[in-house]
C-alpha cells in the first residue's frame, strides 16, 4: 500500500514539474539586427508575459504544456504572433524579428515663449550645505564659514573690518 501511494504522489510531482515551461526569446530589427529593448512578449489568453531587457531578452516562465501563441510588440513595429509547442527542444533564446510598420513616428516639437513676470513672482532658487561638508570645512579653518559661503554660488562675502576680519 505504500508503495502505491508514494508512485500516486510521484506522479502527480512530475506532472506540476512538466507543466512549468520557460520560454526564452531575443527580439531584434529585422533590417538592422539590433535588439529592441522595452519590446513586449504575452502568452495570448492568459496575463503571462514579459518585456526585453537591456539585452533584448525576454522570459517567460511558468508555461504550461500544450500549443501557445505568443503575441510580441513593440512601438512603431507590426505585433508578431507566433505559435509554439511546450515543451520547447531547446533551451537557448529563439531570435524574433520584427518589421517596422513602414510609417514612421511623428516627431515632438519643443517650444517656449517669454513671460512678463516681475522679479518677485520668480522662483527663488535654494541651495543647502550638508553637515558634512560644514564639518569637512570646519576641520580645514575652525570658525571661517566666509570659506564655505564662498564656495556657494550666487552668494558673495566681503570683509568690512580691518582688525576683526568681520
């Protein structure tokens, strides 16, 4: 009887064990070659997907067995759909490439234009001195902060005593 219940319990480990497929593919331009990072790959019907990294890799994981169609995209490109059977023969990332759709994006025009504003209504801009920077140049000359002032910008020191060098 033991003997039938640990065969029971094995079979069942190894279909969860077959069910869990990865899927590892390169998107990349099919004129130039290069990959495409931020392209996007989903197992269609399921919320199963992944976008490429800095390489242009994608994975995947956690497939279940069977025929699936993976739908890739990626801005300014015709979407792919591609169907494969889990699980895979290999391991190593299948090369996807995409076609540009032929049009390309319009381009972003910047612009500015000039204000009245009076000096008051203008933002103010705000510098802070770290503590360790005070202690930094506290060490180099105790009891002169003209030194770390000066090293501020927009903010300038003047001595007005001779003997005090206030």
């Amino acid at each position: 009887m033991k003997k039938f219940i640990l065969l029971f319990i094995t079979a069942i480990n190894i279909t969860f064990v077959s069910g869990q497929n990865t899927f590892k593919a390169v998107v990349k331009d099919s004129q130039t070659k290069e990959t495409l990072i931020g392209a996007t790959a989903v197992l269609q019907g399921t919320t199963f997907g992944a976008t490429a990294n800095a390489e242009g890799i994608i994975e995947i994981k956690n497939i279940p067995g069977g025929q699936k169609v993976i739908v890739f995209t990626y801005i300014g490109y015709e979407t792919r759909m591609d169907t494969f059977n889990f699980p895979l023969a290999t391991n190593n990332p299948i090369e996807i490439l995409l076609s540009s759709e032929g049009e390309e994006l319009e381009g972003v025009v910047v612009s500015s234009t000039r204000r009245s504003r009076t000096i008051d209504n203008i933002p103010t801009r705000m510098e802070t001195i770290s503590g360790e920077e005070l202690e930094e140049k506290g060490n180099m000359k105790p009891g002169d902060i003209r030194m770390i002032l000066n090293e501020s910008t927009g903010i300038q020191t003047q001595q007005t005593s001779a003997t005090s060098y206030n």
